[in-house]
C-alpha cells in the first residue's frame, strides 16, 4: 500500500494530510504550547541564580524543549508508516521534525521540504495532493 503524508507544521500546530489509494484524510496535531522567548547577545539573563540553580529562563526553555519534544513524537506517530513523506511549515519547526525524522532513520521516506507561510486545511490538502500527482 502506498501511503503519502504531507503535513504542514510549525510550533503550534501540525496539518497532517495522508494520501491512500486516492482516500485524503486530514488530521490536526495542536502542540498547546505557550509562545517562547529566546534571549540572544546581552540580553541574556544569567544561566545560574546565585544559590547554583538553573535561572527562571532555563527552567522556562527545558520545559519548552520537553513539551516540543512531545509535540514532535506524536506528529512522527503519525508518519511512521508512509513511503513518502512532504514537510511544509513557515519556519523552524519543518527542520526540527525532519532532524527527528532523520534520528530515528524515517529520513528516507521525505521527499521534499518546502517552506509555506499559513495556510487552510483545505489548501495544505490540495498543496499536498499537487504534489504527489505531480510526482507520479
């Protein structure tokens, strides 16, 4: 059986549309992450407070990382049995899954990764569907 994903991901949502002998069904993965903060140059505060502990921001930034990587799981569960595999998404978190895909060994069932700003379910499915039509 020829299973075809596409899904469009970024870090509060995945849009997963699997293709199966002509059968388009779309899921919807919402990650229930709160909006994350990254400090870069000066502004970063200290990493340790001064009894030695891990700072408010470290333990804000594990807890984010911990919650992506739950997210990420459950969208992969949803991709292991595919032959062929689309990544789509505005930013970061198309390249984020595709790292997690590639250490787990799925690597090899992406055959693209295109960046898409937003879009409806119904234009991901269609987007995801082009795709593979032409590809066949």
């Amino acid at each position: 059986m020829n299973k075809q994903v596409g899904l469009w991901i970024d870090h509060r949502q995945a849009v997963i549309v699997t293709i199966v002998e002509r059968e388009v069904e779309i899921k919807r993965i919402t990650s229930n992450i709160e909006k994350h903060v990254r400090y870069s140059g000066k502004d970063t505060p200290t990493t340790r407070t001064q009894s030695g502990g891990d700072s408010a921001e470290d333990i804000r930034d594990r807890r984010f990382d911990n919650h992506l990587d739950q997210y990420y799981d459950e969208v992969i569960s949803y991709l292991r049995d595919a032959s062929s595999i689309l990544l789509l998404g505005p930013g970061e978190a198309k390249g984020e899954l595709h790292k997690r895909l590639t250490d787990q060994h799925l690597d090899g069932q992406v055959v693209g990764i295109e960046t898409k700003d937003k879009m409806t379910d119904v234009q991901i499915a269609l987007e995801v569907q082009q795709y593979f039509q032409k590809a066949s």
